[in-house]
C-alpha cells in the first residue's frame, strides 16, 4: 500500500500538557484515511485531523454497519523506542469483525503499516510518562448513502490517535460491580464477538444507571439465563479460586480480548492452572461462602490489568479480598507493562517497534 503524508501546517503537540489529557478528551493532528469505491480499497494517506463529509443517509450510521479497534503505542521508559502491543491481534480482530458485518476486510499487512505509519508521524505525542500512552482507533464503516438494508458499496477506513492517562485509578482497592440482571449485551448467534458500535450501544443505559448508583462497571451475564458471567464492563474478567483462575469461554458473545489472550499465555508459562468455562453467580457465591475466593480482576487494553472489589447482584454483595503486593493481578500488571514500556525483555514477540 502507498500512503501518502500530509502534514498539518499547525502542529498542536507541543502546547498539550500530556498528563491532562484524560481518556479520549484531545486527538493528534493526524489521521489515516482510506476509501473503499468500485470494488475495492484505494491508497492510503496521512492527513491533518479534521470532520469529513458524509451522506444523511450513511449506511454505517442507519443501520450500524461499522467496526472498530483499540491499541496503543507505548514510549519505552529505557530506550525511549515506541511500541505497538501485539497488533497483529487486532489486525485478526478486525478482519473477524469486518466478515461478521459483511465490509471489506483490510489485511493485516496494511492496517499495521498504516498504524506504524500514523503513529511515525505522531511520534511526538506519545507519552514520556509511564501513567500515559497513546491510544489509536482504527474504524471502518459503510459511507454510501442508501436507504435499503443491505451492505454499502463504498466504505470509509479511519486511524485516528488520542493520548490518554490510565482508564481506572489503581490506587485503591478496585473497582465494584453491579450484575445486571434485565439487560443484555450480547446473545448467542448475534455480535457479541464482534467490535462493532451496537455493541457498545446496548450497554449505555445499564451502564449509567450503575454509575448513578455508585457502581464503576456492570458485569455482564448470559442473556438467557442471566445467570453467567461474561464480560466486566468493556473488558474480559477472570476469577482465582483456590488455586486455579477461571475466566468465561469465547462462545460468539464476547470479545476474544488481546490481553485476555496474553493473560492466559503468561499463566500457562508460570504454572498457574487456568480453565476457560462457564461460571455462575451462585458459584462465585458459594466460593465467597467458603473462602475459596482469592481475587477477580479485569483485563482490556484501556485498563490493562485491574482488581475488582465488590459484585452486587440482586441486592446481595459478593465482596472480594483486597489484592495484596502478592497478587496474581498485580504481578500480571507488571508482567504485561513491563513488557510494553521495554523494560522486560519480550520473549514472546509480542511487540512491534515503530
């Protein structure tokens, strides 16, 4: 793929205090941009940040024919070398997403050369501070404007980049959940697998209705039964019982987590048994009940690794040991930071230098 650089003529970088940023309140001054039309994807290019045009009547805002991805580009604490975590996963990722809503799939050679492309130019808003990264949110959704539900015929491909601070506070405790027993997220046979924006959209209103009420995240149960867990908000969640860490199955309704995946590798290299299956509330209940269990943390680019304190369902608390210096999620905190910053050798290959 040819990319073509357009630079801004008015650069913003160097008047953005960096450790202010929040999470996803300023964008870069640069963008990647790509069109689908007559068939196929056309060069690609680097341009200043700004609005585009698009029809009233655009597929991808009528009927949610739109995919997105997240990750970061991490400034080494040691040899200030950028680096891009695991992003052939999210190229997998996004090309699943893309046949899962019928768009035009973008290989994984060109979404990384345009990701390392976008964050080369961008190089000066990545983050020196080890508390901030710079966040990049490749998008792909259907432009053409048309009222028939069918796939578009043109489609518009995004890189847009954010520095952004730590999702959670990890200074204290962690972070309580509120099961939510009447909405659903995802159900078997729909997206659920997919990172598409209804997802997203469906957790809107359960979400802050428990923020109202004091809660930081929802946890997600099947849509059945509401009865088994599956998701923690936007992450993946895991549970120590005993001497083995459970986390929920990939059954088609939730996301297969980069982090999640590298969670379970990391486990497997220290000898900590590990099972993905199905696990109820009543079991986790009944864990609490007979002090089996250790922690529950979640894991997702944005957060990383983060203990999780409390889950109220239906008016009941299943409160959660408070993570000690020891901790399995600290310790994979660590592991998994260490790794993106450089300061840990990666032996696994995991990361992509810029």
């Amino acid at each position: 793929m040819s990319i073509t650089v357009h630079k801004s003529p008015s650069p913003r970088h160097s008047s953005i205090d960096l450790s202010t940023v929040g999470f996803g309140n300023v964008f870069t001054d640069h963008m990647f941009r790509r069109q689908w039309k007559e068939g196929h994807w056309r060069e690609g290019s680097i341009v200043p940040h700004e609005n585009i045009p698009i029809s009233p009547g655009c597929l991808g805002l009528h009927y949610g024919q739109a995919v997105f991805e997240g990750l970061k580009a991490y400034r080494g604490t040691q040899d200030n070398i950028i680096r891009l975590f695991r992003p052939d996963r999210n190229a997998a990722r996004l090309a699943a997403s893309c046949e899962r809503l019928c768009i035009p799939t973008i290989s994984a050679d060109d979404l990384l050369e345009a990701i390392s492309t976008l964050v080369a130019v961008e190089k000066e808003w990545v983050p020196h501070s080890r508390s901030e990264t710079l966040y990049l949110r490749p998008l792909v959704f259907g432009s053409e404007g048309h009222l028939s539900v069918r796939p578009a015929t043109s489609y518009e491909f995004l890189i847009i980049a954010a520095p952004v601070s730590e999702y959670f506070d990890r200074r204290g405790p962690g972070i309580s959940l509120k099961a939510e027993d009447y909405f659903t997220r995802a159900a078997p046979g729909g997206m659920g697998a997919a990172k598409t924006g209804g997802n997203y959209a469906s957790t809107l209103r359960p979400t802050g209705d428990g923020l109202a009420n004091g809660y930081d995240q929802i946890l997600w149960l099947d849509s059945e039964q509401h009865q088994f867990i599956e998701e923690a908000g936007q992450m993946n969640i895991f549970f120590r019982i005993g001497d083995k860490v459970i986390t929920p199955p990939l059954a088609g309704t939730i996301l297969p987590g980069v982090t999640r995946d590298s969670i379970l590798r990391l486990l497997g290299e220290w000898g900590i048994e590990s099972e993905e299956r199905r696990i109820s509330i009543a079991e986790l209940r009944d864990a609490k009940k007979k002090n089996h269990l250790v922690e529950v943390f979640g894991a997702g680019t944005a957060a990383v690794v983060v203990p999780i304190k409390n889950i109220e369902f239906k008016r009941e608390s299943i409160v959660v040991p408070d993570p000690t210096p020891e901790a399995l999620c600290n310790r994979l905190y660590n592991e998994l930071t260490g790794i993106q910053y450089g300061e840990i050798s990666d032996q696994y290959g995991w990361t992509l230098a810029v």
